[in-house]
C-alpha cells in the first residue's frame, strides 16, 4: 500500500498543462505537505521499492546534501528567473512521474539532425551544483555537464547555446 500511497503523493493532476515556471508546477501533496510527512513517506517507500519516482531536491534532502525542500524550490526558481530572460528556452513542466520540470533550448533541436535532442538544463542531485546540461544531440544521449550552480550556468550559457 506505501507504494500507492507515494503514487498519490508524486500526483500532479491536471495543473501541467499550463505551468509555464517551476512554481507553477508545485501542485502536488509533496509540495504542499509538511516536509517531515513527506520525507517519512519517501524514507518508507524507498524501504519497499528503489528507485521510487521523486524530485532531485527530495533526494538530495533525504541524503542530508540539501537543508531543505524551500532551498530546492529556490534554486529551481533561480534557474528558471535566468533562462526565461534568455531568448530561445522554454520550460517544460511534464517531466517522468515524481521528477521536476527542464528547460530546453528550441533552437538546438532543429540543426543537429531530423531526430534531434536540444540542450536540456534540469536540475540535479548529482553534485552539489544542482544544475546538469544535456547538449544538443542525436541518438545515444551524451553525459550531462555538471553546473556548479547558477553563477556557473550564467557563464556557460553562450557555449551551451552555441552547441547546435
């Protein structure tokens, strides 16, 4: 029943579908609920299945790397306060059940082949820079690039965007 219970959890109803920023996408009770019920249901859940469906921050908060789901929450929000400022990202909320949203860059997907891939940024529990980029690519997907965080994001980004 743990596992149900968390599929209800990680739910996000019908709210994707116009979320155009990450904090419009926080609908579900893992984003409303208190933290400690929400890491105490993870923490369980995880005891009867692994890998359970679950947002970087949640995993990196259970692992004591992250002070809490709000830092999480902030740094999706800087990231995103970054990108929309730049002509060409868009976000992109519907994301594998239980995980954050992305960003891609449109105009990397169209030049590299007619089954392209674009430049993703998204948020990770990786590293303790919380920000991967996935370039631009074809066919087998490439390591992402660990982002030592949003200052770092800032600098990489014209090389990020040049990859098309």
């Amino acid at each position: 029943m743990v596992e149900l219970e968390w599929a209800e959890a990680v739910e996000q109803g019908f709210h994707l579908t116009a979320a155009s920023s990450p904090s419009e996408s926080r609908h579900a009770w893992i984003h409303r609920a208190p933290e400690h019920e929400v890491l105490a249901l993870y923490r369980a859940t995880r005891l009867r299945s692994n890998p359970v469906p679950s947002p970087w921050w949640l995993r990196a908060v259970a692992s004591g790397r992250l002070r809490c789901r709000a830092d999480g929450f902030r740094i999706e929000d800087r990231i995103h306060a970054f990108l929309s400022k730049r002509t060409g990202w868009d976000y992109v909320p519907w994301a594998l059940d239980g995980e954050s949203g992305y960003w891609e860059f449109l105009p990397s997907e169209s030049t590299v082949s007619p089954h392209s891939f674009p430049t993703t940024v998204f948020p990770s529990d990786r590293h303790e820079g919380w920000i991967d980029v996935l370039p631009a690519h074809s066919g087998l997907s490439p390591e992402p690039v660990a982002v030592a965080g949003i200052t770092r994001l800032r600098e990489l980004a014209p090389e990020f965007e040049a990859l098309r």
